[in-house]
C-alpha cells in the first residue's frame, strides 16, 4: 500500500541529483494533498447547498485540476514551472474560496502550510525571494482575515458549521503541514542512508587493491598509525611480516601479465588462508610485494606465522620454468617486531618498523630468497645505523634459525 501511494508521487523523480529528486517528490505531495484537502470543503458545499456554492465548487474543481497537472509537469521535466503553478494556484485558491465563504471557515489558514513547505520547494532560494514570498504570504492571510468578514462575503457558512469547518481547518492546516515535512524527513533520512553506504562502498575501493581484493598501502599506513597509538597505550607487542615474490619479473616476462596477474591472486588467496586473525592486516604492499600488520603479536609468534606463509606458497607448486626445470615460485620474508615503545621508538613511529621489516626482507633476498629474515625494531642512532642495519636472525625455508653476526655495540629495542 505504502509504495503505491509512493508511485503516485513518482513521476519526474528518477534521473536527477538525490536533492532533485526531494523537491520534485515534495512538489507532487503538495499538489496531491492540496487537491486532497479540498475534497471535504466540495461535499459540503454539494451536500450542504450546492445551488448557493455552485460558483465556490466549481472553483475548487478547477483548482484541484491545477493541482494534479503539477504532476504531469513534472512528469514532463518542467519542475520550475510545476512549483511555480503549485504556489500561485495554493495562494489564488484561498483567496478566491475565502472571497466566497468569509475568514470564519479559516480556509485561509493553509497559507501557513504553504510557508511551511515553500523554502524545500526551490533548489536555491535567496534570501530576499523568500523574505518576499513570506511576506506575500502574510499579506494575503491579513487581507483574508480582516476584509473577508461573514458580513462581507455573498456565501458565507453559516453556523454551527461555520465553527465546524474552522476547527477542520486548523487541523487540516497542521495535519498537512506535519505530513508534508514528515515524509520530507523521510526522504532525507533515505537519502542520507544512501550517501553513507556510497561512502563506505567509495572509502572501500580506495582502500582495497582491485587486483588481489587485499587492503592496499593507504590502508596499510593507517593501520600502523592506529595500531602504533594502541601500542603506546596498552604496551603490547606490535609485529609487521614483509614478503616478496622470488625472481617475480622472469616469470612476468616467460608467462606474460595475465600469468603474473594469476600468480599475484593464487598467492593472495594462499595468504589470506595463513592471515587468518580477524585484528590482522593482509596488504598488497606494490608490485610483487606484499604485508602484514600483526596487532598483539611477539617476535615468536611473527616468525612462526612468516614461516607458514613460506611454506604455503612454496606447497602451491606454481611452476616458475624461466628458473629452470621443476623451479617452482617461492617468497622471501622480512619480520620485524617491537614489544614496548621507548622515547626514541616513539619519535620513529610505525614506519620504522615497517622499514626494518623491509630491510630484513631484502637481507633475505640478499642471503638467496625462500627464507624469513627477522630484524628488531632497533631506532636509527647517528653513526651505529648501518651497524644495526646488518644486524638480524635469518631463517631457511627449513624453519632453522641462521644466526648473523650481531654487533653488540649497537642495542636494539
């Protein structure tokens, strides 16, 4: 029942700007109620003595045509015009039934209602248009209640149904008054739903690789930036996994884009299976490359979790022959992790962290690929950086820790 009463307002609606589309929807609820509510004034004027309000009924009848034609304008595009007619008709139909019958039916009383929803009818009113429309409107409603007397009228209604009609009047007024902005309201409520979800659908794609379906580098850095600040407040481990697929460009080049494409999904999806913590973060880093944010996760369990992802991709047995016979594509992981934040720790943010990941990454490739590298998070301090950078635990595909030498002299965090 609802959404056919809403087809009646429909026609004009679809193909314009979500506050087009309010506005022409209102112009029609405007011009249907309007015809509406002068439907109880004809059966009194049929019923009551229709040789003495001939002249006022016959009126009406053209002025409700008036109405619903607002409809078949907007229908056809012309919603300047539709508003336009709408208001000139409202505000000559309660002065011309008021002339007739007199102020004491309180027909009048609707130019309130016409105020009340004139300033939702245009896209762009200036203040000074509707200054004057509002003061026209309070013109005509003065010149109604004081000249148009039951004493100075030819029809006027007599009692008791002059009182009768006043009160209809008055409810009248504010019943369409109150419906009109409540489904204005609900519009707007409907309209506002439908611009959050294009938001959270359009915030969605700017985050989301459209290749892989992985969160990508802008949702990367807020998530560091939001999981550093947790760290700061709850002092619990924060860890980043890096990883990169081996001789990823040999296999671009033998089995061409579409192949890389297929390889960069296979592996994706082998990752997401391993990433399976709903706080954790699986990135499409760029390229080849890939990270993963783990919130509330030591050194342990990070190399733990960096070494099933080696394993995974290795076990999916994707031939990469521009390696050779049998080769076969496998990653390389770079892990580093922080545990609590010091002053200077504090100063480097979550980015050092993730740079040191990625330094471990590439000391992985540089010790020959398939295998996880750890690095402790470790500030850059003045001339021990490059002491600090060479330091690390690296691990082979096999799950044995390899151990570098380790500068002492240089403290990591």
């Amino acid at each position: 029942m609802i959404n056919t009463i809403k087809k009646i307002w429909a026609p004009g609606v679809s193909g314009h700007p979500l506050r087009v589309r309010r506005q022409i929807a209102l112009c029609n609820q405007v011009g249907l109620f309007g015809a509406a509510a002068t439907i109880p004034y004809q059966l009194f004027y049929y019923c009551y003595d229709f040789a003495a309000y001939r002249h006022v009924f016959n009126a009406n009848i053209f002025f409700m045509v008036i109405y619903l034609s607002v409809l078949l304008l907007n229908y056809h595009r012309w919603h300047n015009t539709a508003s336009h007619v709408l208001l000139l008709n409202g505000c000559t139909q309660l002065f011309v039934v008021t002339l007739f019958v007199g102020n004491g039916a309180g027909v009048n009383l609707f130019y309130f209602t016409l105020a009340a929803v004139l300033i939702f009818l245009y896209q762009r009113l200036s203040i000074r248009v509707y200054a004057a429309v509002m003061t026209l409107f309070g013109t005509l409603y003065l010149v109604t209640h004081f000249l148009f007397t039951s004493a100075d009228v030819p029809t006027p209604i007599p009692l008791p149904w002059r009182d009768v009609m006043y009160v209809g009047s008055v409810v009248g007024s504010l019943v369409l008054s109150g419906v009109v902005l409540y489904l204005f309201r609900q519009q707007i409520d409907h309209a506002e739903g439908e611009l959050m979800l294009s938001n959270r659908y359009l915030e969605t794609l700017s985050n989301t690789d459209p290749l892989t379906g992985l969160a990508n580098r802008r949702a990367l850095d807020a998530a560091l930036e939001r999981e550093w600040l947790r760290l700061a407040r709850r002092q619990q481990a924060l860890s980043v996994i890096m990883f990169d697929i081996d001789h990823f460009k040999p296999f671009n080049d033998r089995y061409g884009h579409d192949g890389g494409d297929r390889c960069l999904q296979q592996i994706a999806r082998a990752a997401k299976g391993v990433v399976s913590r709903a706080p954790d973060l699986l990135v499409r880093y760029g390229g080849e490359e890939f990270a993963v944010v783990l919130p509330d996760t030591d050194e342990a369990g990070a190399l733990q979790l960096a070494q099933r992802l080696c394993t995974t991709v290795e076990t999916l047995n994707i031939p990469n022959e521009s390696l050779g016979v049998g080769a076969c594509i496998t990653i390389s992981v770079g892990v580093s992790s922080i545990t609590y934040i010091t002053p200077d720790a504090h100063h480097y943010g979550g980015a050092h962290l993730l740079k040191r990941a990625d330094e471990a990454l590439y000391q992985a490739k540089e010790n020959g690929r398939n295998q996880v590298v750890y690095r402790a998070y470790g500030c850059p301090q003045s001339k021990g950086i490059e002491r600090l950078n060479k330091a690390g635990t690296s691990f082979s595909n096999t799950g044995h820790a390899v151990p570098e030498p380790r500068n002492n002299s240089t403290p990591e965090l």
